[in-house]
C-alpha cells in the first residue's frame, strides 16, 4: 500500500469520540429570515424544483458559515449539522426548496437514489402503509441499521422533519480511526478490507455482481464504502433456492465485517440532532448506523429526508475499482444520468410499494434493474 502513515494517523479525521467537538452552524434570527428571503426569491422566479442552486437561492450573510462546515465535511471530521430551521413553519415543498438550497452549499451536484429518479428520499416508517416491516426496505422501519455507509454518494444530508418519541439515534464513526486500529491489531483484517475480492450484488434477476475492495488507502484518504446488506448473495435470490454465480463470503470476510462492526461501535459518536437539523456527512470517510426507535401513537414519527450530493471542487477522487455504484448515482464523470427524470417527492408515498430486495441499508439504483451492464460486472 502506497501510503504516509503519519499523514493518516494525524489527519483530523482520524478523531475519536472523546476528543471530538460536534461542528454546528447555528441559524440565528437574522439567519432564518436570509433563509426565507431566499425561498421567496427562488418562488418568485418560477423555477423548477431541479433548479435550486447557490446563485439561485442566495445566502449572502450565512454563506461564509456553510463555507465552515463544508470544510468541514470534507477536510475536518467528516459531518457538520446546520441548525436553527423549524421545519413545522413550511410546507413540505417549501421545506424541500430550502434543504436543496442550503445543501447546494456544502455540495451542489446531485445524485439519483433509484431507477425513478428519485432525488429525495423520505426516510420514515409511514403510519399509513399498510405493507408488512418485513416486505419493506429497511430505512422504513422501525430497526436498527447496521453500520453502512450509502453506497455510490460522496456526500450523504439528511433533513431532520421529526424525531422518534425514543431511540432512533444516528452514529457516526472514522474509518480512519478504524484503519489505524486495524494496522496494529488486525492487519489480516486490514489486508482482507482492501482486496477487491468482495461480491457485491447489483441485480437479482439474473444475478449480477461486481468485485471489489471495501477500503481504499492512498497517500492522503482513506475511503470506505460498505453496506452488508450488498455483499454475497443476496437474501432474496437465495430464497428461491436457484444456483447463483453470487459466491457467498469466505470465513475470513466474515469476520472481517465482525471486526469492523466492533471498531465502529467501539470509535462510534453519536450524533446530537435536534427536529429542524440538516447534517451532512462524508460517506467515503465515515460509517454510520442507527438504533431502533419507537414512534408516538400521534404526530408524524421519525422522519428524515435523504439527500445524495457532491461538491465537485472539493470532491475526493473515486477509485477506479469503487466506479460502479457512484456512476449509477452520478453517471459518468459525475455528470448525471441523460435518461432519467428526475423527481422529488415531498412527502412519503401514500401507498408503499415493496422492494424486490430489502437486505441493504442503503439501496442504489442498479438495486432491480433488469439489464446490468458494465465494467467490473460479473
């Protein structure tokens, strides 16, 4: 491995939870209504919900505090939270304007979440489905969510509409923090991580599949991108009882996933969020997870809206072998996908649809589509 050691054990990502200090933008008065401000200004021009950009929803005054943050998610820990919006004083659309304006700060370029189009999605357990958890994905349940990250997305931002009336807390964790533990006590464990030996499911009929590493290390990053619920053959496709060309996980990748799973509860943070909080975190530097929660029998329940987004002057170069999921989200060179349109729900749907595959944390496009091609594929 061609790395500095010394420029990754000291990189200010590489924190642990006892030392870290939680980056938050706070939205004063003055703040609020600059937001506001320029909501209107966006309404008043006409424009469509896929045009909201920096020049068009100017932030003159709290833009240097973005500025901040962005820095931050990039350069710094990893995550920053931009606080001081009630999501309870907009429509949901008007809340979409804003989360896609403030956003638009930290990274402007968009990508899609799903074969639809899907720009948002609306993490939630919707009290009007009607779809058995288990037939559903597991982001609209109730459950814990392993420790993740969202495969094909430089940057993930969720926007928080409402909180659960217990748990539901989001951890965060460094894979820096994890590397360096790895080097000392588990460099099997490393050597396994970086090997682009991993089956990683990219439809179900037929089975498709990439290969490829789970870390990358370079001279100055160190980048992750791991979902479990992705990697061997997939759940549902074993369900049918078929022959797969999926292989399933040697004994060593196994207790590879073990041993990360521990680190990053072991180095986890969890994060201190309030209703109204947009965080935004580096999801090819850290590892996230949720516990499971409990929902009031009135109000809304937890409620996250998802965004997918890169800021390309800052963005971290994807390796070559990590290509398949970004450009699915991203397209080629990061310029989108030409055949999708794309759109953005502000509300859960009334009706929920199941997913051919629910296993992932976090899905991504190439999930069920049909004709999977491309390099890397198997």
């Amino acid at each position: 491995m061609e790395t500095t050691q010394t420029q990754l054990h000291c990189h200010p990502m590489a924190w642990t939870p006892d030392g870290l200090n939680q980056p938050v933008v706070d939205v004063d008065e003055q703040g609020v209504a600059e937001v506001e401000e320029a909501l209107e200004y966006f309404k008043k021009r006409g424009l469509g919900i896929d045009d909201v950009t920096r020049e068009a929803f100017p932030l003159p005054t709290i833009q240097a505090q973005l500025v901040r943050a962005t820095l931050d998610v990039h350069q710094r820990c990893g995550f920053a939270i931009v606080r001081g919006l009630d999501p309870r004083k907009y429509t949901a659309e008007d809340n979409v304007i804003i989360f896609l304006g403030v956003a638009s700060y930290i990274g402007e370029q968009r990508g899609v979440q799903d074969k639809k189009g899907s720009m948002l999605t609306h993490v939630t357990d919707c009290k009007v489905w009607t779809t058995p958890p288990e037939m559903r994905h597991g982001i609209h349940t109730t459950s814990g969510l392993a420790w993740h990250c969202d495969m094909g997305t430089d940057l993930l931002a969720l926007h928080i509409r409402s909180l659960a009336a217990a748990g539901g807390s989001t951890f965060v964790a460094s894979s820096w923090t994890i590397y360096k533990e790895l080097v000392v006590a588990y460099p099997e464990v490393l050597k396994a991580l970086v090997e682009p030996s991993w089956p990683i499911q990219v439809s179900g009929d037929p089975p498709r599949y990439i290969l490829a590493p789970l870390l990358h290390i370079s001279r100055d990053k160190i980048v992750i991108s791991i979902d479990p619920g992705r990697l061997g053959l997939h759940p549902a496709t074993a369900k049918t009882g078929r022959e797969s060309p999926v292989p399933s996980l040697t004994s060593l990748q196994l207790e590879a996933l073990q041993v990360l799973s521990n680190l990053a509860s072991k180095h986890r943070h969890r994060l201190d969020t309030t209703e109204g909080d947009m965080v935004f975190i580096n999801n090819l530097a850290l590892l996230h997870a949720r516990d499971s929660y409990v929902d009031s029998k009135d109000g809304p329940g937890r409620h996250f809206v998802r965004l997918w987004h890169r800021n390309p002057e800052l963005a971290w170069n994807i390796p070559q072998s990590m290509l398949v999921p970004w450009e699915a989200a991203f397209g080629p060179g990061g310029d989108g996908s030409p055949v999708l349109k794309r759109q953005y729900p502000d509300m859960p749907t009334l009706e929920y649809k199941p997913p051919k595959y629910t296993a992932g944390s976090a899905a991504f496009i190439l999930d069920d589509h049909e004709d999977v091609n491309g390099e890397g594929l198997v």
